[in-house]
C-alpha cells in the first residue's frame, strides 16, 4: 500500500497517509484520490501525513506541480490542506511556499494538533 485514505473522527477532513517517497506524479495520484475522498464525505479539508517520508522533487517539479498539477484537482475556493511533516524534515517546505503563491491554501505542521486545529477551524 502506497498511500491510506480515512476521514477523521471529526467529519471535518480526510487524512491521507502516505508511505513513500513523494514525487509529482505521486502528489497528484493520492491528492486525486483524497480530494474524491473528501467530495465523497462532503468536506474541502485534507491532512497529508508525510511525517515517514520525504519530497524527492528537484525545486523545478515542486514548482510545476503548484502552478500546473495543481489545478488538475479541481479544489473548492475553500480548500485547506495540512502537510504534516516530521521535525527534521524540510523536503516539503517549497511545496508549501509555492502552492500558496499559486493561490492554494496549503500549510505545512510539525505539531498533528495544530494541523488538525487549523482543519477544524470554521471558514473566514
């Protein structure tokens, strides 16, 4: 198994756990897969667990995948997506930066807690 889809005991997101590397290729199957998840269970929040795995995308494919892969989501205007990343792991902060410069609504947590607190928030 590559990836886990579940939605969380709040009803609020869906978490996608992911256990391999991240590549673009990969982002975009289970983003696919967990976006559907969280149409299926009708929330626009995801939390992706990489905390096991890292970004193995050069600096050029993490660009390309906010700017064009991105888009092929089709995400509500109110989407929010937590990536939740071990301590010593900085191979998703670009994705971070240039996801939100494309205009998503993507942050990256080291603390589950305050991922899922952001998720949980009520939309401005």
């Amino acid at each position: 198994m590559r990836f886990k889809i579940s939605a969380a005991e709040s009803g609020k997101y869906v978490i996608c756990e992911v256990f391999e590397a991240v590549t673009s290729e990969f982002a975009l199957e289970f983003g696919k897969a967990t976006v559907e998840a969280s149409r299926e269970h009708g929330v626009t929040r995801q939390l992706y667990d990489v905390r096991q795995v890292r970004n193995i995308n050069s600096v050029f494919h993490n660009y390309d995948f906010a700017y064009k892969d991105m888009v092929n989501l089709e995400l509500e205007h109110d989407n929010r997506a937590a990536i939740l990343v071990d301590s010593t792991d900085r191979s998703h902060d670009f994705v971070e930066i240039v996801s939100r410069n494309a205009g998503f609504n993507v942050r990256v947590f080291v603390e589950e807690e305050r991922a899922i607190a952001w998720l949980e928030e009520a939309s401005a």
